[in-house]
C-alpha cells in the first residue's frame, strides 16, 4: 500500500485503483510551500472534522478531479452548498462500501467548526478496509479508551496525531497504538506550527521502546506500508 504525507494529517493512500486524500491542507502549511495542489491526485477526499488545517484545499481539490467527498454529513451539506455533487455523508458508527474499499466513521475526541464558523458536526476518524490491508486516520484526538474498540479490525498501521498541544503528544499516541495493536504508526499534525512542534528522534525512540515503528516520512514522500 503507497502512502504519501503531504504534511499535517493531510495523506494520500493509493489502494486497488483508488487514490484516498485525507484532510487536504497543502496552500496554507508553511513546511510544504515546495508543493502544489494542483498536483496532488484524489478519487475520494475524506474529510475528518471542518478545521481550516483539515479542510482548506479540500473544494480546490473536489472541484479539479470530481473525487467524491467522504464526511459526515454537516461538512458534505456544507460542500453540497459550494457546488460540490459527488457526496458520500456518514455518521459516527456507520460503515459503506465505496467499490475496492469500505469506509467506517469512528469517534474522535476534539471539536470541529468549520471556516466559516458553520457547525462541522461530531469530529471523526476513519478505518479503511482494502484488500491489501486495514488502517486508521485518527483525525485530531485525544486519547481515549474506545481506541481499544479499533483492534478486532486487524489494523496493518495507524495514522495518528502526535503533535500535543491540539491533540494527543507522543506518550498518548503510543498508549492508543497499543490499545489498536498496531506495531506501526505514520505520525502526523506535528511541526506545523510552534505549538506542535516535536523532538522527531525521542519520538521515534518512545515508540520503538514500546515496540512500535513510528514513520515520518518528508512532506511529498511516499512509502511502501
């Protein structure tokens, strides 16, 4: 399965013919002005929760590939009043099959508002199932014990946030790897901005001594999970 960070929790995963972008913010990322939206390809968009740093180029993106937004519904009313046609709304709990992949909407603790100060609805996560394996996008959270919950989905990696401040920090992240039992974690929402900035090596080194590899891979990288 091909990953590539874009920066923030902003990933692209490329599974069966699908090319799955989530939580698109690219224009505005200080750390990523070397790469272009324009670029950047999506067959599906999923949005986690309606914060600019989620969702800032996410109708630039809709509007040039015609992807199909993924969200609950607040945001996809939200989008559907933009001119965006191709919908998909969810809600906490639910599962759809999207053709090549199923898509399930799971809880994160956090708030979501969107740009305009319009209600985002309950913040998300997402488990993605997919023929060469499951995984997570956390989205913005805290730690929290329905984490446990996420493991009977044999999850082959997890996308969590280890910034702190806004969301979980490092130790809470390993502590919610553990409760997934996933023995691999692409890191994301750190160094973006000064509060959520990291030390990369102590947080690579915390989650090796709980047995866990911890990626980071450079903004505009992709990778092989």
């Amino acid at each position: 399965m091909k990953v590539t960070y874009y920066g923030q929790s902003c990933l692209g995963v490329e599974t069966g013919g699908a090319f799955l972008l989530f939580d698109p913010f690219i224009s505005g990322n200080p750390l990523a002005k070397h790469f272009r939206v324009e670029d950047i390809p999506a067959s599906h968009v999923l949005l986690t929760h309606g914060h600019g740093d989620h969702v800032a180029d996410a109708e630039a993106v809709l509007k040039r590939t015609g992807a199909v937004l993924i969200s609950n519904f607040e945001i996809c009313n939200w989008y559907e009043a933009k001119g965006i046609k191709r919908l998909h709304a969810m809600n906490l709990g639910g599962q759809a099959d999207l053709g090549g992949f199923r898509v399930k909407s799971t809880v994160a603790l956090h708030s979501s508002t969107m740009p305009d100060g319009s209600s985002g609805g309950s913040p998300g996560a997402f488990v993605v199932f997919t023929p060469e394996g499951n995984f997570h996008h956390a989205g913005d959270t805290a730690l929290m014990l329905d984490m446990q919950l996420l493991k009977r989905h044999n999850l082959r990696f997890a996308c969590l946030p280890i910034g702190d401040n806004y969301t979980m920090g490092i130790d809470d992240a390993v502590e919610a790897a553990r409760y997934m039992g996933v023995e691999t974690v692409v890191g994301m929402h750190y160094d973006t901005f000064p509060p959520i900035a990291i030390d990369k090596p102590k947080a690579v080194d915390a989650f090796a001594k709980a047995g866990i590899k911890l990626l980071l891979p450079a903004i505009g990288t992709t990778i092989n999970i």
